[in-house]
C-alpha cells in the first residue's frame, strides 16, 4: 500500500505541477493579449489602425477580421515567406552537399 500511496502522490503533484503551468501560460498570452488589444485602441484613436507599423501599407479588412489587434501585414508578420520557386527535387535545401 505504502508504494501505491507514493505512486499516487507522485502523480498528484506532476498533475498540480502541469496545472499550474498550464494557468500560468494562458494567462501570460491573454496579458499579452489585452496589451495588443490596448495598442490596436490607441492606433484607432491615432486614426493609424490597419496600417502596417512596419512597411506601412494598408493590412487587408481579412486579416483584421481575424487579428483586429494585428501591427502587421501577413508578410511583415512572416506568414509570407517567399520560398525558392526554382529548387528542383532532389537538390539541397541549404546549398550544402554531403560528402
């Protein structure tokens, strides 16, 4: 029994422990949350909401919709990430080679 109960416990405390981080996780996103949030506000109030801080053109009414706290455009962001178009299978993604 004496095992059993350890056993127990043990699991009972990585249980509380992965609680714990699982809390203390979300609610640092939903500050950091709530901070984009205030910023998106004081952009509207600036009259600079939907414009992109970085290269400064016009965020698409889509992507607001989505992320209405967004500062950035989906390149600036680094969802568009422009891929080498011409690498054929077969060759190294790195320009190394083995050997």
């Amino acid at each position: 029994m004496a095992i059993e109960d350890e056993v127990n416990d043990e699991a009972s405390q990585a249980s509380r422990s992965h609680n714990r981080e699982f809390v203390m996780t979300t609610m640092e996103r939903e500050i950091r949350n709530i901070s984009e949030i205030e910023q998106a506000l004081e952009r509207i109030s600036k009259k600079e909401y939907g414009v992109c801080v970085t290269c400064e053109k016009t965020i698409p009414d889509n992507r607001l919709q989505a992320i209405p706290w967004t500062r950035l455009c989906v390149d600036c962001a680094g969802g568009g990430i422009k891929r080498n178009q011409d690498r054929t299978l077969g060759q190294p993604v790195f320009g190394s080679s083995l050997g």
